[in-house]
C-alpha cells in the first residue's frame, strides 16, 4: 500500500470515527431533549382576540403541539370536544381553550327556562341538594304591597341545575354585604316568571327539598299560609 492509499484508508477511518462521535453527540442531545421536555401532546388555542359567548370552530382554533408536562388536564381536548362550544369569558389570540372557559351545554326542554336564585345556607339547604335533586320553591311575603301576608309554594318539583359556591351581594338596604349562594333551577316559563319576581320583592325564598323517586298525589297539600290559619286573623293589606 503506498503512502497515498495509506492516507485514504487513514482520512475514511477518521471520517467513519468523526460519524460515530456526531451519531453520538446529536443521541445525546436528543435523549437529553426528551428527558427534559417528554412526549407531547395536542391542545387547541385561539387564533384571534375573541369575545365572551363566541362559538368556536376550525376557524378560530388550531391544534399546537406542547410537551405534555406543561400542558394541564383540562386543556387535553379533541377537536370534537370544543367545536360548536362556546367560551364563557373573552379569550386572547393564543390562549389555550380549556373546559373551565366552556359555557356546559344545556339538557333543558324545549319549554324550561334556567333560573338562578340566590338563597343562604338555611334556605338553600346547604349540603343537603345537588344538581338533579328536585326541590319545591316557597316564598314568604310580608311586606309587598297587594300582597296578603303569607307564605306560599311558589313551584313545586322543580330539577336543580347547579349550585355555586357561596357569594357576597349587597344586602336590600346597599349598607352592607351578605352572603349567599346561588342556585339554578329548570322551570316552566310561567313558573320562570313567579319565581324571579319573588327572588326580588319577596321576604324570603327558599327550597323545600322532596323525597327521590317517584312523584307523588300532592293534591291535598296546603299551597298557601297566613295568620288565619294560626288562629288570629291575617291583617288586609289596606289595614297595615
């Protein structure tokens, strides 16, 4: 082998050793990449600025591939899950969309309505109900005018939608707050109607929570209740 071959054989070995040691190097690197960074996953952002109650689609969203350590739980969706949904508060362009910012798809009938009432730890029954119970609706009236003093079942076997957690609101004379908690019923929109005009003018409103299972002959129940039915008498509203 002459010297010129010898260099040949010399600068492909020591190509072949440069190979292994880049081969090595960018394994290296890469293994300490996705010891790092770990597998990905796809979540969707927004493409633009997008207002509260905006219905998202392939038009505004795009899937992006982020490391699965960096990307939280509620934010794993597929395409399916969010298209046709609607955000609940305003979003900026690439912001991830996530369950919490999803306005719940609602499994009202055609003829309910959701109501919110707000009622406290007594007359809410605190603990007591969730969403699927059903509850009756009272109300007391004491100081409306054209209203007899009394207390009345407003509705009854209403579905509880949701319950939120407790809340502070001005109380009616705006010197101080209360608390209070706020519940969302399915009604009837005539009931819809009864309800939200109690829930402002009434003294009190509050959830009589029902036995589950089937509904029962409720026909003989009082509806309404006054000081007559205490033995005084109940005083007319233009004699207060």
């Amino acid at each position: 082998m002459n010297p010129r071959q010898r260099r040949g054989v010399l600068l492909m070995v020591l190509a072949a050793v440069a190979a292994v040691v880049v081969f090595v190097g960018v394994s290296t690197y890469v293994g300490d990449v996705n010891s790092k960074v770990g597998p990905t996953v796809t979540v969707y952002q927004v493409t633009k600025d997008l207002p509260a109650f905006t219905t998202l689609s392939n038009k505004n969203t795009e899937p992006v591939q982020v490391p699965e350590r960096y990307a939280a739980a509620n934010t794993k969706l597929q395409a399916q899950a969010i298209d046709g949904q609607v955000t609940a508060v305003p979003l900026t362009a690439g912001a991830a969309v996530s369950t919490d910012v999803l306005v719940p798809q609602s499994d009202l009938d055609p003829d309910e309505r959701e109501v919110a009432v707000n009622v406290n730890a007594v007359t809410g029954l605190v603990g007591r109900i969730k969403p699927g119970d059903r509850v009756d609706v009272y109300a007391t009236f004491a100081d409306v005018p054209g209203l007899p003093q009394q207390a009345r079942i407003l509705v009854e076997n209403v579905r509880v939608v949701s319950i939120e957690g407790q809340k502070q609101v001005p109380s009616a004379d705006k010197q101080t707050m209360q608390d209070v908690i706020p519940v969302t019923l399915a009604l009837k929109s005539d009931a819809a109607l009864s309800v939200t005009y109690a829930n402002s003018f009434a003294k009190e409103v509050r959830l009589v929570g029902l036995p589950s299972g089937v509904a029962q002959d409720r026909s003989g129940e009082e509806k309404t209740y006054d000081a007559g039915k205490l033995g005084g008498t109940a005083i007319p509203v233009e004699q207060r």
